[in-house]
C-alpha cells in the first residue's frame, strides 16, 4: 500500500497540481493586497472616500461606526461590503486567468485537425473508408 502511494504521488500529474496549488494560494495573496491596498483605496476614494470594508447590516439592532466595533462587541453582521471586495478580487483573478490561457493558446496554435478516415460516396452517399477505390454498397468506382 506504501508502494502504491508512493507512485501515486510521484506521478507528473498530481505533482503539477500540488504546484499549481501552492502557486494559486500565493497569487491569491498578491490579489487581495492589489484589491485591498490599491484598487480599494481609489475606488472608495472616487466614490467619496467610502470603504467598503466598513459596510455591513448589524442584525441584533444596535448602530456600530465600524465592522471593527461591531466584532469587539460581538455583535452579528452582514458583511456586505467584505463580500463586494471578495467579488472584486474574483473578477480580478478571473481576468488575469483568461488573459494567460490567452496568452498561452496563441503561443500554441491547436493542431491541425487530422485527415477523415471516411469519405462519402458520390453515387450513393453512404460513408466508406477514406482509401476505398470502389464503393462496397453500390460498386461505383471512386476517383483517387
């Protein structure tokens, strides 16, 4: 069983996407602070210095200044405003995702699609091997 594990886990496959993970967790990393440090700060600025990390619905009725406040007092919330930056973050990486694979499809042009293995005959129309010199349901001789 060892053994078996063993191979499992040293096959090119599985180690790419043990790779691919770790890789993926850091850029997420770098993603949120884009969101976070950069892109929130203009956003919120623009829209009259609102910091959507601060929005959320108190749902045990009582008025907090911020998440910050509402958290020590252990109040529950709706953090509607930790879920548009989560959003923005997605749509982000989303983005970068697509311009990669992008990217990466045009470096590698898909290849060419491979020659028909059937051809259709020309006096009755039923499909036959792609070499077939003569038809074998009607015996029409095909041109080469």
């Amino acid at each position: 069983m060892l053994g078996e594990f063993k191979k499992f886990i040293l096959r090119g496959n599985v180690l790419d996407l043990a790779i691919g993970v770790i890789i993926g967790a850091a850029f997420g990393k770098i993603v949120t602070s884009v969101v976070n440090d950069l892109l929130m700060p203009v956003v919120g600025l623009g829209l009259g210095k609102l910091d959507f990390s601060n929005f959320f619905v108190s749902l045990n009725g009582q008025h907090y200044d911020t998440l910050a406040d509402a958290k020590k007092a252990a109040a529950p919330t709706l953090n509607y405003g930790l879920f548009i930056n989560t959003l923005i973050e997605f749509l982000i990486v989303a983005f970068v995702i697509f311009l990669i694979v992008k990217q990466v499809n045009r470096m590698f042009p898909a290849p060419p699609a491979a020659a028909p293995a059937t051809k259709a005959c020309p006096e009755c129309t039923s499909e036959i091997p792609a070499g077939a010199r003569r038809c074998p349901q009607c015996t029409a001789a095909l041109p080469a």
